[in-house]
C-alpha cells in the first residue's frame, strides 16, 4: 500500500467533523418561567413588564409579598407577585435586579431557593458623588462573580445592565433599540439569556465573554448615565459587524 493510499485509507475512517454551530441559533425559551428579584424597582419592574408583554411568564419578587402582588397587578399581562424565596422557588430563570447594597445580603438568604437555577445578574455596583456616577469594584471583581461566589449550586450569568428603566416602563415605547451584553461560564447558559433578550422588540442578546469580564460591562453603566444627563437621552448599545 502506498502513502497516498493510506492516507486515503485514513481519511475515510475519520469520523466526519460537525459544521459549526450557528451562533443565532438560540434555544426555544418561551416556556420558561422568569422570576425577578428587586421587580418592584424600575429596573426590575421594567424587564418583568416587556418579558411578560412578550408572552413570557414572569414572577415579580420583593422582600415583602404584598408590595410584589402591588408591582405584578400594576404591570399585568398575567405577572404574579411573591416573596423573594417563594419567586426563586417557582422559577426556572431569575433575574437579580435588586439594589447593590443589598445585592450580597439578598443573594445569601436565597442560597437553597436559587440551587439549581440560572441566575441572571444585572446590578451595577456603582458609587455617586458631586462628579457623578462612578463604577465600584467588589472584592469578587464584579456584581456577577460575587453572585457565582455566593450561589456555588446555581448557574450565574449577566446580562440587561445598560437597559433605561425609563423606556422599559414606557407603555407607548414599542421597541428598545438596544443589544444587551451576556456573560457567562456556560455556553447553553449564555444562549438561554441571550434568547430571553431577543423575546423582547428591538433587543438582541450579544455574547460578550465570561463572568471574569464582567466588571467592565457593569462598569459602563457609568458612562451611560453620563450621556444621558449631558444629552437629555435614554442611551443603549449596538454592537456592530455581528
């Protein structure tokens, strides 16, 4: 046998190699039940409403369960409100949009509710002085990593961080013209966020690396709000040439 023929001879036994996944081709999230921890916030408030709008089902937590039925019966379109333990217990996706000095506190309480679960960490730890906002750095390094340090029994992600909580709430805003950052360690984590994002009109989830880049994306929320109070504006982000 000659060396071409046996390199011929090995080709064929070669196992053919799998094409490439499409990176657009993100799962069927639809029947998922998305809970939100802080969803009486405007921030919160504002994903529970254009998720729910979208036909998702979502549940809207707080600390106190009549203050997220209060929230859940504002917003509609079939959102429930509970405690905090009780969301997290009931939902297959929760969203972490609770304020960032109650961040750690909260996500320690519900370190058995949330076992098991994807988290989806949107908060921005930032700091306020007569200069303006300005990006906090946590001992983890990010809001994200301190999630994933806290909650070693769940699946952490981050995503929503550069969202206007105004538009979000807008009943007369019909689309959000923005991409939304996602990081995570999981590959079928990302993509069940990144769909999420892409229930909602006008937004599109972009992978943006793992949890270790996570400070920089919460950190940029600074930024934002600097444009927004020089310009009067509710700025996004696109990503482009993807």
């Amino acid at each position: 046998m000659t060396s071409t023929d046996s390199a011929d001879s090995a080709a064929q036994k070669a196992p053919a190699k799998a094409p490439a996944k499409d990176p657009w081709d993100l799962p069927d999230v639809s029947g998922l039940v998305v809970g939100v921890l802080g969803g009486t916030g405007p921030q919160g408030k504002g994903l529970a409403y254009r998720l729910a709008k979208a036909g998702q089902k979502v549940i809207v937590g707080s600390r106190a369960a009549e203050r997220a039925e209060a929230a859940a019966e504002e917003i509609g379109y079939g959102v429930e409100g509970a405690d905090n333990a009780e969301t997290a217990r009931r939902s297959d996706v929760v969203i972490v949009a609770v304020p960032w000095d109650g961040h750690a506190k909260t996500l320690e309480s519900l370190r058995a509710e949330l076992a098991g679960k994807l988290v989806v960490d949107c908060v921005n730890p930032l700091g306020f002085d007569k200069k303006g906002a300005y990006a906090l750095k946590p001992e983890e390094g990010s809001a994200a990593e301190q999630a994933a340090a806290l909650l070693p029994d769940s699946r952490v992600a981050a995503a929503f961080h550069h969202l206007s909580a105004v538009l979000l709430q807008d009943p007369e805003v019909d689309e959000i013209d923005t991409d939304v950052m996602v990081l995570g360690e999981a590959r079928a984590d990302v993509e069940i966020v990144q769909a999420l994002a892409g229930r909602i009109a006008g937004m599109r989830g972009v992978f943006a690396g793992r949890l270790r880049n996570a400070h920089q994306v919460e950190s940029l929320v600074a930024n934002l709000i600097s444009v927004n109070r020089r310009y009067k504006a509710h700025a996004g982000l696109r990503v482009t040439d993807v």
